[in-house]
C-alpha cells in the first residue's frame, strides 16, 4: 500500500532556510559533513576506482572527436584531456581538420594562465571581429558558472590585448559592432540587471573609454527576463538586432537604425526559430497568429518575410510560407552559410536536415541525404562561407561528424568515435505508454536482446523548457551500465521539446502534473514490460530533470528503487527567491500570486516530504558554484529528508564547476561513477 503524502505546510517557518546561503561557514561545514558520508559510501565502494578510472578515461580519450567549427580557413576547436584539464582553445585548418590527426595550433591553454594567474579559469566562448576574425572578446569563467570576465585576445599573437576591452566577471554579454565598439548587454551594478540577474541595459562601448561610461541604446523593464543584442551580415548589409526577452518563451525583437531609433519588428511575442537568409526574415510562432495580409502561421511551421521591404516601408508585406507544420514533426533549429539555410527537425524523434535556397523570390527545399533513424544535428554552418558539417548517432552508435565544403551537396564522414562499449547483444527500442489523461508517451528502451527478466533499470527524463531528450551514444553509460546487464529508459514526457511547442505547453504552469504523471507512466510501463520491477527501476534527472525526480520520489515512492537528483529546483514556494528563478516563472508560474501557489503547492517536492512514507535510496547533487540553478534547493532537500528519519538519503556538492558541471573533467569523473555506483548498489539486490 502507498501511505499517505503530506500535504505542505508552507505556513510553517523554513528551518533550513540558512542553507540557502551559498558560501556561509555553517552551510559550508554541513556540505562537507554530508559530502564526507557520501564519499566514504560511495567512494568505498569496492567497484568505485575501476568506474572512476573508466569514466575518466573516456571523457579525456584523445580518440574522443574534436567538434568544430570552420571560419574563413580554420576549424576551431575546444579540448580537454587528462594533461590538459581545463583544456585548450585551438584551431588547424579545414584540410588538417578531415585527416586523422589533424596539426593543431593552440591559441590559449587554460591550465597554463591559470598556473600564471592563480585562478582556474573555464573557457565560456569568444565574440569574433568580422571580417578578418582574429581579435575576439574571450569570456572566461573564474569558477565553472554563468558568470564570466570577458577580456579582449589577438588569436594571430596569441596574447590579450594590452589596454584592450577587459569587464569584471558578471553575466552580462559582449559582441563587437566594429573594431573600436563592443555592444554590452549589461549586468554589472544592480541597476544593470534585471530582478533575475541578467542584462537590463544595452550599451555602446567605446575603445579607449572607461566601462561605466558606455552609451546606453536600449533598456528593458525591471521584471524582463533579459535584453541581448547581436549584429547579423546579409550579403553586404549589416544588421544591428536587439532583443527584449519578456521571459523564456517571449520576446520583442527591434532594429538598432543608424539614426539611433530601435525600430520593434512586429511580429508576435511567442516567435520563435528566426534567422535572416537573402533578405528574408525567418520565424516560426509557438502560438497560431494570423499575418497582416491574412497568412495563418502555426506553430511547428516556418514563415518568411522581406526584411528589407519592412525596413524601407514599414509594412510587413505577404508572408510566405516555407515550411508546413506536420504532425509529429518539429523545428529543431536553423543554420545558414552564405547561401543556404539549414532546418534541423525531428520526425517522432528521429532527426532530419532539410536544406533551402532562395532564388527567384521563391523557396525550394531538399532533404540533406543523411543517416537515418538517428540523432541527427547541425555541428557548424558556416556563416560566410559553404561549409557545413552534420552530427549523427544514436544510442548503440558512436558519434561521428559528416563534413560538406558545398553546402551539404557532397557529404563525407570525417570523424567517427571509436566503439566504447560492446553493443552486439543490445537492442534499441521505441514504446508508448499511456499517461493518466490518455496521452500517448514515447520512450526509448535500451537493453540486452536476450534480457530474459526484470533487471536494474535505469529511466531517464527531464519534461520542461520545449528541450527535447533525443538519442544519443553516450560511452560511459555503455560502459558503467549498459555492460553489466542493466537496461537504460529514456521518456520523452511532456514538457519538453519533442513534439514542438503544443508537447511543451501540455505541462506549462499549472499543467506540470502531466510531466510527473508521464513519467510515472512510463515507469508503470517498464514493469509491466517486465522489463524492470518497481524496486530494481531507478530514476535520473537534472535541473528540471531533478524537480521531476523530486516529484516522482515524493508523489510515487513506490514506483522506485533509487532516485537520483541533480542540481534540482525542489522548493517551488521560494524558487523565485534564489536568483535567477525569478526567470522562470513563465515555465512554473509565479508564489507569490495565490493561484499559481496553489499548483506549486501541490507538487512542490520539499513541502511534500512525508516522514512517514517509504522512501527509496536517494541521492542528491549539487555545486557549490552553481549560479544558474541554486544549491540551497538540494541542500535543504536532503536535511529535510534526513530529518524526517530517511536515513538512506545522501548528499553530495562539488565545490566548483558550475550548473553544467563545467572545468575539469577529474571531479566530474567521480561524480558519474559514485551514481553508478550508487545505482548498482540500491537496484542491483532488489532485481
């Protein structure tokens, strides 16, 4: 019998409320009391050295592809190995780039400044200087987070630029308009930001000049998720876009005029997936709008529109349409080189590549004549040139880049990842099962071909933010899981992006209970596949993957036989209190208006900690320098649970990395390899 949940109790005072201070001597003592329990279990572990060596091995492989990206001669690339930690930022040419072992040339070796400057610096991106590329504005992150000093780099001399641009770590972004002008979305002083932490101000920021006295262009609203700007080449023509970002799915988007004015194109605040090709606007809508001239757009479809014209008249003029929305089929993205743009879609979560031209002021479109029945995404366009290359896997196949110097007309494999693990016994599957209100769920099932009963089952999932969860090889899993017998679930639950904005929308706000009650179904499922049984399933996620395991534990304990939780949100009563989650309140509404504290309160996992429920082995995940996702969610979770007397709860926070667990690879190695061991331990006697 499932015992009765608690209801919340969000009237009574918080005892755990100090957790939330990040780095307090109280909180920070408390982290290392729980992280010394977890790493004496877990790291005691007779199997955790041999897991830990492997996942290490396999994340700094040197066989592992080197991704790139190819710009006016060079493929770029960022590397990390077992000698160089925090990695290197290099780049060899494009014909080095297809042969075996390409003749890098490192521009900057992150574990060499942060010998030099005592900090261990986390490469977070470059802004390059159109049309030569080799001055970039490089941002570099002091501890793994979001926010990131930005300092302006010579890639031809390899060195920062004496005297140039340089800010203070903060989340603001940095782009050039021209050689002596960098456009500053900015997040400095308080003003500066929005209530979420993110950029409020748009400014112009001139060589030679002090930051503080940049030029304001642009301000949003105190309570706008963010405002961002970027300038777009068409040919010869030279855009400066800004963006207010109203929240995560809504946004009004202007033209920076040479004027001065910032012109709002007028298009629906719910666009989405827009790119300029050839003098045309692109976008596609998460809502149905009809256009001006009476052109029905809906969502999942592409849409076309003459973006000069619109500058020159003001009029938005007809609206064409480029790609028609089918059912189960969803944008994924757009990509363009010079002269083609690129749609990557997902079919029933099988990705496809459409390539479109633009001539005679009309449209044609073609299939990319890629791989099939796999995860297929776009790895680079180039942006001024007709390079293109493609990423294909799928879960038994490794990752491999297919390369087109042509713009997708002739394709070569240029990289395949080695085998990690033997996949001749597995066997890739895709089922449904049906939720609570009738909605048929797809997940994917990997497992031995002969499995001939339930065995420790691993069910993955995440259900928010329109992100979809695709099949991918991931070697360590192989390795750690798939090869001892174990069996891996994937659940494309509502919430997330596998089916276009409707998927996403159906567990918006107040709707979240049919993400959890997918998920529960696709575990109901499992067992009666005989797949697993209810004590030998175990459950992952992270971010808003942890909030689902959270709920899951809390609403389902007796569906599971481990649960793990990762950089979760888990107090949904005071999320937007702990910046930045005043940002995502168009994902899960708002507390602090009774009607969306009602549903919040009816899931929220820390409220529904029930002393009295039979909870499973949980383990839960954070980081100390996580400034996206904050650590006092997990924190307080695992005191709360352990208070109520659920002795088999662990915790564990890494001191560095970030929400991405981003840095060096060694930390991150432990961690994979203490929740497998973890796993193997709770599930494998319960089989």
């Amino acid at each position: 019998m499932t015992k009765p949940i608690a209801k919340p109790e969000s009237s009574i005072e918080d005892p755990f409320l100090w957790l939330e201070d990040r780095t307090a001597t109280p909180s920070l003592d408390w982290v290392h009391r729980q992280n010394e329990v977890t790493v004496g279990q877990l790291q005691g572990d007779p199997s955790y050295q041999a897991s830990f060596e492997t996942a290490l091995d396999l994340m700094t492989a040197e066989d592992n592809i080197a991704v790139g990206a190819a710009l006016k001669g060079h493929v770029y690339n960022f590397w990390q190995d077992k000698t160089n930690a925090l990695g290197l930022w290099r780049r060899t040419t494009v014909a080095s780039y297809k042969t075996e072992k390409p003749d890098w040339e490192t521009i900057i070796d992150f574990d060499q400044l942060a010998s030099k400057e005592g900090i261990k610096w986390v490469f977070s991106g470059a802004s390059r200087l159109y049309p030569d590329f080799n001055r970039c504005l490089l941002s570099m992150s002091p501890d793994g987070g979001d926010a990131s000093e930005m300092r302006e780099f010579d890639i031809e001399t390899k060195a920062f630029v004496e005297n140039g641009f340089r800010a203070p770590a903060s989340k603001s972004g940095f782009g050039w308009l021209d050689e002596d002008t960098v456009i500053v979305s900015a997040a400095f002083e308080e003003d500066d930001k929005t209530q979420s932490g993110y950029p409020r101000v748009i400014k112009l920021w001139k060589r030679g000049t002090k930051l503080e006295d940049a030029t304001s262009i642009f301000e949003a609203q105190k309570e706008d998720l963010a405002v961002g700007a970027g300038v777009e080449f068409d040919g010869d023509r030279r855009h400066v876009f800004l963006a207010r970002t109203l929240d995560f799915f809504a946004s009004h988007s202007f033209l920076h005029l040479p004027s001065g004015e910032n012109r709002r194109i007028p298009l629906p605040d719910d666009v989405t997936d827009t790119a300029l090709f050839k003098d045309q606007l692109v976008f596609g809508v998460r809502t149905p709008w009809t256009a001006p001239d009476g052109t029905a757009c809906q969502p999942d479809g592409l849409y076309s529109l003459d973006f000069v014209n619109w500058i020159e008249t003001g009029e938005l003029g007809a609206i064409e349409t480029l790609f028609a929305p089918a059912y189960r089929v969803s944008i994924a993205g757009l990509a363009r080189t010079q002269d083609r743009l690129f749609i990557n879609m997902m079919d029933n979560v099988r990705g496809k590549v459409i390539v479109c031209e633009r001539k005679d002021d009309a449209w044609s479109l073609r299939p990319v004549a890629l791989p099939e029945n796999g995860n297929v995404g776009i790895s680079h366009a180039e942006h001024f040139g007709s390079s293109v290359s493609f990423s294909f896997t799928d879960f038994l196949t490794p990752s491999s880049i297919i390369w087109s110097d042509d713009n997708g007309e002739t394709l070569a494999t240029v990289k395949s990842q080695p085998a990690r693990f033997d996949a001749s016994p597995l066997i890739s599957e895709q089922f449904e099962a049906r939720s609570k209100d009738g909605t048929m769920i797809p997940y994917f099932v990997v497992r031995r071909r002969d499995q001939k009963g339930p065995v420790p089952t691993l069910l993955y999932g995440y259900g928010g933010f329109e992100v979809p969860l695709l099949p991918g090889y991931a070697g360590v899993r192989g390795r750690l899981w798939l090869e001892k017998g174990n069996a891996y679930v994937q659940a494309c639950i509502r919430g997330g992006g596998e089916f276009g904005p409707a998927w996403h929308q159906a567990a918006l706000k107040g709707k979240r209970q049919n993400a959890f009650d997918d998920f529960a179904a696709v575990a109901q499922d499992v067992v009666k596949r005989g797949i697993a049984t209810a004590a030998s399933l175990g459950i992952q996620g992270g971010s808003n993957g942890g909030l689902l395991t959270g709920a899951s534990l809390t609403q389902h304990p007796e569906l599971f036989g481990a649960v793990i939780i990762e950089v979760p949100l888990l107090d949904m009563l005071r999320y937007t209190e702990l910046p930045p989650g005043a940002s995502w309140m168009a994902e899960y509404g708002d507390p602090s208006k009774p009607e969306d504290a009602k549903w919040l309160s009816a899931y929220s996992p820390y409220q529904h900690v029930n002393a009295d429920a039979d909870y499973p082995p949980v383990l839960l995940t954070t980081s100390t320098a996580d400034d996206r996702v904050h650590p006092g969610h997990a924190r307080k979770m695992a005191a709360r649970l352990q208070e109520a007397g659920h002795d088999k709860t662990l915790f564990f926070e890494e001191t560095e990395g970030g929400h991405g667990g981003r840095g060096d690879r060694r930390p991150q190695a432990a961690q994979t390899a203490m929740k497998y061991v973890f796993l193997q331990r709770a599930l494998t006697a319960k089989t």
